[in-house]
C-alpha cells in the first residue's frame, strides 16, 4: 500500500485549471441521483468519481470510509460513476440495481472486495460477478430485470457527460468542496479534507 500515500501525478491538467472547469460547471459535481454517504447536513463534501473495476478505486475507498467513520457528522461522500473499463458500466447498472433493493452500499463493497476475481486483463467478466451477491438477500431475478432500467441508462450516460465536461481521464478522480487534488495520493485527499474541516468547523 505504498502507493497511497505517495504523489502519483495525473499529468493531465493543472490544479488551477481543474478548479477552475468545476466552476465554470458546478452542477456536473453533483447530480440528484448520486448516490451519498455520511449526514445530510455534513459542510464537508468528498465527491469521488469511481469505476467498480478499477483497482486503486478498490483500494482507496476503505481510507474514504475511515474519513467518514472520524468525523460522522462532518464528512459526507458523494460517489459518481466514470466506468472506464471494459464492461463497467455492466457492473454501475448491477449495484444501482441494487439500490432498488435497499442494498446499493453492501452490493458495491461485496463487489469491490471480490473484485480480482471479476476483473480479468482490465476487463469486467460479467458471468463472474453474479456469484459474489450470495447471502446480500437480493431478489437475482428482480435485480436483472432493473439493470436494464431506463433511468439506470440515463444515469451512466449523465455521469459519463459530466466526467466530459470536467475532463476527468483517470480514476478515482476526488474533489473536496468542489477542490480538485493538487495531486493523486491518500496523503494529498487527507490534507485537502483536513483543510476543509478546519475551515469549516473553526
């Protein structure tokens, strides 16, 4: 786990640029449907555009959630979706199906626990997802039947339109209060959430 608390850089843009492009699109931060963890009322924002198959996505989300666990009245997250891996958006459609179940936050993390066995070279191999939702109490046929929901459709496509407009190539892709990381690591979003708790609750 070394690589997370090191400075990956992106390469792709300058912080002030990134910045300035959520500005300019505020409302392709966050969307009605975003799925969100943490209080309502929470003034620190953690918005993280993820891919269910991607591995650093994996491995960041329990320190996300440690974040969350230290200050549960202050930190809330909201998840985006950029399926940029072959087949991922399949697996964005599953867990939102799930969400109709009442089961969105224990089908993601059950997914990305088991996620070497689904992922092969890159690629999200669907017929292996199926057999890690045992003992999730989910109704299997009810949840292939909403997969293909229009809203669900609708959804990915407007989360894929705003990682567009923000221009975000890589994930996880992580804003704090609408802030763009200066660069990639564990250490860089901890630092960005520490500022905003500061400025937030002086």
């Amino acid at each position: 786990m070394a690589f997370v608390g090191g400075t990956l850089y992106y390469g792709t843009e300058k912080t002030e640029q990134a910045g300035q492009r959520v500005d300019e699109n505020t409302s392709a931060l966050v969307r009605e449907h975003s799925r969100v963890l943490g209080h309502a009322d929470a003034r620190v924002e953690i918005v993280e555009f993820l891919d269910p198959a991607c591995e650093t996505c994996r491995h960041f989300y329990p320190f996300v959630k440690e974040m969350l666990a230290a200050h549960p009245e202050r930190i809330r997250l909201v998840l985006r979706y950029a399926p940029f891996h072959q087949n991922a958006d399949y697996v964005v459609a599953l867990v939102e199906a799930a969400g109709k179940q009442g089961k969105y936050w224990e089908t993601l993390e059950a997914l990305l626990a088991a996620q070497d066995d689904w992922v092969v070279n890159h690629a999200v191999q669907p017929e292996r997802v199926w057999r890690h939702l045992e003992g999730l109490g989910l109704d299997l046929a009810q949840l292939q039947n909403d997969m293909n929901a229009p809203e669900i459709a609708r959804l990915i496509a407007q989360d894929m339109a705003d990682v567009n407009t923000l221009n975000i190539n890589k994930t996880p892709e992580f804003f704090v209060n609408g802030k763009p990381l200066p660069s990639f690591g564990y250490e860089p979003l901890k630092k960005l959430v520490d500022e905003a708790l500061a400025s937030e609750y002086r």
